[in-house]
C-alpha cells in the first residue's frame, strides 16, 4: 500500500518538475529570440525553431509568459516600436497554432490591413487589448472544446490527454 502511495506522489513530482523545466527551457530561449533585432525574421532563428519543435505541449507553458513587459532589442516594422517578451511569447504560440484572432483579440481581421511582408500575423494585434485579458481568452480557447473539434482520431486523443495533463497541474 505504501509502495503504491510513494510512486503516486513521485509521478506526480515529476510531472511538476517537468513542468517547470520546460518553462525555464522557454525563458531562456525566449531571451535568446529577444536578442533579435526584427520581428519578421524571430521565427527564423534557432531559438525559435526549438519552441516550435516542442510543439502545441509548449502553448500552456508560452501563455505564462504573455503579460511579461520586459523590452527587447526586437523591433516590430508593423507596429513601429520594440516588442516586449510577451509578445515574443504570442507570436511563437501563434506560430506552433494559429489562434482564431477574434476569438481571443474581439477584433475582426477581415475589416483590416495587415503589415506588409509580415509572416506573424497576430503582431497586428498586439497591443489592442489588455494581456491579462488576451491571456485568459487564449488559456480558455487551449482547453475548449471548439479546439478540440480542430483535430481527429489519434491526434484528438492526444490533445484530449494533454488537456487533462494541464488541467492536473496547473488549474
């Protein structure tokens, strides 16, 4: 009986610790994009090409990042100004899966123009709503069902069981 209790309790520690090292994995990588220079390029480096192989398990994990203000030296020629590592954090999650942009901003993307030669889309959004706001919208649309419609056979059994993993640690 004891056994079994220990190896609970050490599954769960590990998952918590796994947790946490992917976060700190993304910290560092997402300082490493935030030494860029233009935005347009980010999802080029090789910093960024890491996330994007962790793939949609990194999608909760880039969340927490998304109120971060910390500047950067990454220039935004769309929104004519310095990018901070939240919106370094959205851009990467947008580029592992593409948001539904009014969804989560409330903005409607059919009625505007977007930047020229831009590759990330949702840099059009950043800065019309509030993050703590555009967080929990984006949190709420990762763990809803309309995402989960998206996909199909195996890969819907997978993201259901990836809900469920975050679900247990972190909600």
């Amino acid at each position: 009986m004891k056994k079994k209790y220990l190896i609970i309790v050490v599954l769960i520690l590990n998952q918590n610790l796994a947790l946490a090292q992917t976060e700190s994995e993304i910290n560092l990588l997402l300082n490493g994009i935030s030494e860029m220079e233009n935005s347009i390029e980010i999802t080029k480096s090789e910093h960024a090409k890491k996330i994007i192989a962790y793939g949609e398990k990194s999608l909760l994990v880039l969340s927490h990042f998304f109120t971060d203000s910390t500047l950067t030296y990454v220039k935004s020629e769309c929104k004519n100004r310095i990018l901070t590592k939240g919106e370094l954090a959205i851009i990467m999650a947008d580029r592992i899966e593409r948001m539904p942009y009014f969804t989560i901003t409330g903005i409607q993307h059919c009625t505007m123009t977007f930047c020229d030669n831009n590759p990330n889309i949702i840099e059009y959004y950043l800065g019309y709503n509030k993050k703590n706001a555009f967080k929990e919208r984006y949190v709420e649309w990762l763990y809803s069902k309309e995402r989960l419609k998206r996909v199909k056979g195996k890969a819907r059994k997978e993201r259901k069981t990836m809900i469920r993993e975050w679900d247990r640690n972190t909600r």
